[in-house]
C-alpha cells in the first residue's frame, strides 16, 4: 500500500516507517516539495483532518492514502498546556528543543517537579474523498528535568505509567508497544483494511 504522510516532521516519518514495515511510506514533501499547511483547528482531531485533506487534494490521485497524526502533550496543571500547540508551544520556528525547554521552564514557575501529564494523538486517513479519524492516548507524567536522548519532543520529560524511565530513557521498541500513536496507528490500520 502507497501511504503518503502528511507531515516533515522527521521524528513522526520515522516512526511511522518503522510502525508499517510492509508499507510504502513516504512523506508528502517527496512529492510536492514544502507546503506551509495552516493548522488552524482547536483540536487535534481538526488539525489532523486540515493536513490529511490538504495534501490530498494537492496530490490530485484519488488512489493515494494520505496519513496525517495531530498530536502532543497535555498537562493539566499548566491550564492544559500545551496542547495542540505543542510543536509550537516556544513559538512557531521553535526546535523540539526550545519547547522541551519552556515546558520545563512552566513546571518550574509553578514549583512542579513532577505532574500528572498524557499525550495525544490523532490519525486521520483521507482516501477516495473520505476522511477517517481514531485516536490513541498515553498516559504518565512529566519531570521537570530531562532525561535520555531516545525519542523526540518531550519525551526526555515524559515518564509512562507503570515505568520509572522516560521516554528519553526507554528503547523505541518499548516505547512502540504502548505509546499514543502506536495506539491510534493499530487503529488507523483496522480502517486502512478496509480499502
């Protein structure tokens, strides 16, 4: 099956390649170069749906699977922040870095070691003019100090529930087992079986 992601984000396209081995798996940038998508939505689910619709339509191939993912970080003790604006949360041309940093920076102005925190993530599947969407959540907390370089985005932060390590610390094999979009991905492929 030809997939074509919905994002450059090169720690989603990684994840995403290694989740769907007997896939091909390609980011929509290969095809139509960059595309300044404008997510616009207050929610995941509605930012997931303006990437998926937005690169299909450009692809113009009613036979293309385009695959989006909306997801982020939501700690409630920060007023829900920051949401669906984790990939910006220290502004728009911000690194994974310079966010990982805010994030920490907010736990430590509320005197927050460590808090209750989960990620979110949205999928949707726009083929044949319809658009699907499933979600999948993981749970834990975050700490207001990094630790381990695997991953990407705030998972030097994010400890898991029932692990003591984050997911800076754990192997992406582990991690693949229960994270968000591992979840919302077994999902998204019970759709994907259906075409």
């Amino acid at each position: 099956m030809k997939i074509v992601l919905a994002t450059s984000n090169k720690g989603k396209i990684s994840e995403f390649k290694k989740m769907m081995p007997n896939d091909e798996v390609i980011a929509f940038t290969e095809l139509l170069g960059d595309i300044d998508i404008i997510e616009d939505g207050i929610s995941f689910k509605e930012n997931a749906i303006i990437k998926a619709k937005t690169i299909y339509e450009k692809l113009q191939d009613e036979n293309i699977i385009v695959i989006s993912d909306d997801s982020g970080i939501t700690v409630p003790k920060l007023n829900n922040e920051p949401g669906i604006y984790s990939a910006r949360y220290a502004g728009i041309d911000a690194s994974d870095k310079d966010n990982l940093n805010k994030l920490i920076n907010e736990l430590n102005k509320k005197n927050l070691t460590q808090t209750p925190a989960y990620y979110t993530a949205c999928i949707a599947i726009a083929h044949k003019n319809e658009i699907y969407t499933v979600h999948g959540w993981m749970h834990g907390k975050v700490i207001n100090e990094a630790k381990g370089d695997e991953g990407f985005g705030y998972d030097p932060i994010f400890v898991p529930s029932g692990f003591d390590n984050t997911l800076g610390e754990l192997s992406g094999e582990i991690k693949k087992k229960f994270s968000h979009r591992s979840k919302a991905l077994e999902l998204a492929k019970k759709v994907l079986a259906q075409f």
